[in-house]
C-alpha cells in the first residue's frame, strides 16, 4: 500500500486544487446568470478531465517504470541468494570433509 501512496502523495495537493472550486458554492443568481455558470463550469470541468486523463498518463508511466526497476532488483537479489545458496552449500561440504578428516585422524591417534 505504501507503494502507490508514495507516487501519488505528490499529486493529492494539486487534485485538491483543482477540485476546490466545484465544492464552493457561488451565491443565489438569476436563472441567465446561473446558465452562463454552469457553461463556464462545464468548461472548466472538460477543461480539468483532460488534465485528469494527461495526469493518468504520467502516473501509468512512473508506475511502469518503477515496475521495470522492481523486476530488475528482484532479478539481481535472486542471483544474490542463488550465489549465497551455493556458497553455503560448497561451505556445508568443507565442513563435512573437515570433519571426516577430524574423525579420521583422531580414529589413528588412537
């Protein structure tokens, strides 16, 4: 969840922006005067969903991008831990050589 947050948290001032002006309301006009608004608020309304649908766009962009870095760091850790895994198993294999020659040696000391 903190993923998508932390690409649209710098976009939430600028959607707040813009959508405070639908939310206010202007005071009681004629019937001439509140169609003229609405035309002007319809305006600003196609006016902002084009910003809205550009905004999209950008966001789908970062998030594609940000997938492709997500892809290629889980593609390097997992060659990390196939190389840790190795490791440890040629060091369980030394460990158990060392031993058998540990037991060994003491079996013809005695």
């Amino acid at each position: 969840m903190a993923a998508w947050f932390t690409v649209a948290a710098p976009l939430i001032p600028e959607i707040l922006r813009l959508a405070r002006p639908y939310f206010t309301r202007a005071p009681q006009q004629t019937n001439a005067a509140v169609s003229d608004v609405v035309a002007v608020q319809i305006t600003e309304l196609q006016d902002v969903a084009a910003q809205n649908a550009e905004s999209i766009k950008v966001l789908a962009a970062e998030m594609q991008k940000t997938l492709a870095t997500l892809q290629e760091a889980s593609m390097t850790l997992e060659q990390r831990l196939r190389r840790a895994r190795r490791l440890s198993w040629v060091s369980l294999a030394v460990a158990g050589v060392s031993l058998a020659v540990a037991v060994a040696s003491y079996a013809l000391a005695t």
